[in-house]
C-alpha cells in the first residue's frame, strides 16, 4: 500500500508539475530516443506501420519539436552512428544542435536497478540507460518508437515504480503519435 501512495503521489506532483509548466509558457523537456531519429531519417519504407510511424515522425519534427527543449545523450549518438556510413551521418546530422545529457554515474546506477528489478530484460543495458538518463536529468518526456523494452504499457508500471523508489521522477515515455498535441487530432 506505501508503494500504490508513493507512485499516486508522485504521478500527482508530475501532472500539478506539467499543468504549472504549460500555464508558464516554459517550454518541457524532450529526450529523443535513438529510434526518433531513425524513423526520421530512414530511407521511405514498404512495410505499412514502419511507413505510418516515419510519418508521425516527420510530423513531430517539423511541427512539435519547436515547442520543446530536445536532449540526446552520448548513448544516442553512439547509437546513430552505427550501421551504414551514409544513413549514420544523416541521422547525426539530425541531431547536430540537439544538446548532450551526461551519462552520469547516477544514470548507470539506475539503469542497473531498472534491470536488476525486472524492469527491463536484463539484455536491455541500453534501453535502461535511455530511461535512467530521462529521470536523472529530470526530462518531462522520453521521445521513442521502441515499443518492445521502452514504451511498454506492460513494463511502464514497473519502471515508474523503480524509479520512484530511488528518489527520482519518471519521464512520460511516449511515441511522436501521443506528442501531437490536441491540434493534430483534431485535423
């Protein structure tokens, strides 16, 4: 029961925290995932939902990403930077002016427990970092298309919890689609 009222309360303060932020016109913080990027910059694809999803992307990016403070991490660089020489430097040139977050020792230690807690799968080290670097860098959203380890409805509940519990809040892990904000839906 003190876990159910720790993470009410603290979904609580996140919401009073978002509702003070908007009326402030200052604008919220947005970690983009290494998968924003991809979807972004790859080549047009076939298959029907990758196709959809690259859409909401370019959308986002050229309609929302404005009304944001928009972070990457070294991980994220890292991340672009493999695979195809050619589709690598697209996807970092994307993020040229997109500020750097730390990895911090406080980050690693988190993601450790986000694993170790059953979290994630213990095979998702960067996937853990990604969320741990969203929390300790107090972001308001974590920007991703990967639905498997990241933006879970199954394991979202678990990974609140754990970063709750270690004294820090948790970010809105969120696809460009839940982003759009109230104008796109009603296009």
């Amino acid at each position: 029961m003190e876990n159910f009222l720790s993470i009410f309360l603290s979904v609580k303060f996140v919401v009073a925290h978002s509702c003070i932020t908007k009326m402030n016109n200052i604008k919220r913080k947005v970690y983009i995932e290494t998968s924003i990027v991809s979807f972004l910059t790859g080549r047009p694809s076939h298959n029907l939902l990758t196709a959809a999803w690259q859409n909401l992307t370019v959308d986002w990016w050229d309609k929302r990403k404005q009304l944001f403070d928009l972070y990457v991490s070294e991980l994220v660089l890292e991340e672009a930077g493999r695979g195809d020489v050619e589709a690598a430097c697209k996807r970092l040139k994307s993020l040229e002016s997109i500020p750097l977050l730390l990895v911090t020792d406080s980050a690693i230690e988190l993601a450790k427990k986000l694993l170790q807690q059953g979290a994630l799968p213990k095979k998702a080290t960067d996937d853990a970092l990604h969320i741990a670097l969203s929390s300790v860098h107090n972001i308001d959203f974590l920007l991703t298309w990967n639905c498997r380890h990241i933006d879970n409805a199954e394991t979202k509940p678990i990974v609140r919890s754990v970063i709750i519990s270690n004294g820090y809040n948790c970010p809105e892990i969120c696809t460009p689609q839940e982003l759009m904000g109230e104008e796109y839906n009603e296009e």
